[in-house]
C-alpha cells in the first residue's frame, strides 16, 4: 500500500535528502543521494515509469499522475544497498 509507505533504508549507507516528493505532471525535481564510502556510483529505478522516469543523477520527471516508488542502490565491499522514496506525481 503506497498510501502507508515506509522509509525504506538498508543502512545508513545510502541516505536521501527526501523520501517523499510530490511533483506535477511535466516537471522535475532531484533525489540527492549521499553515500558512504562518499562518492559511491548510485543506480536508480522506478517502479512505475509511466508515472515517474528516474535519471542517473537522481532527478525525478513526472510523466502522468500517480505514484512510483524510486530506488537508489549501491554496491560496497560487494554487499548490495538499497533506499527508496515515495514519488506521487499530480496533474499540472
């Protein structure tokens, strides 16, 4: 249930500035990433990008209204990091 999302944060390896964006259809709006070891390489996903498209440097474009989840993801010591944010796009 989108409605009662979680932060979700595998350590505190990975950490967002935001874990909740709201933004209109057409517009964009950036997830910064901070990680630890600094400078990590973050690879992002959406799980809805008929909603919300993700690019590599986190900025978050709205594509239709609804809601996608976004994760960011690192790998440190070969051990895989995850964080997501709750991404709910409205109509311009």
């Amino acid at each position: 249930d989108l409605h009662s999302f979680p932060t979700r944060r595998s350590s505190d390896l990975l950490v967002f500035d935001a874990y909740s964006l709201t933004i209109e259809v057409g517009a964009t709006d950036a997830i910064t990433a901070t990680t630890t070891p600094a400078a990590q390489t973050v690879t992002w996903s959406s799980t809805n990008t008929d909603v919300a498209t993700v690019a590599a440097d986190g900025t978050v474009t709205g594509v239709a209204a609804g809601t996608a989840i976004i994760t960011g993801s690192i790998t440190v010591d070969g051990q895989d990091y995850t964080t997501q944010a709750l991404v709910t796009i409205i109509p311009a």
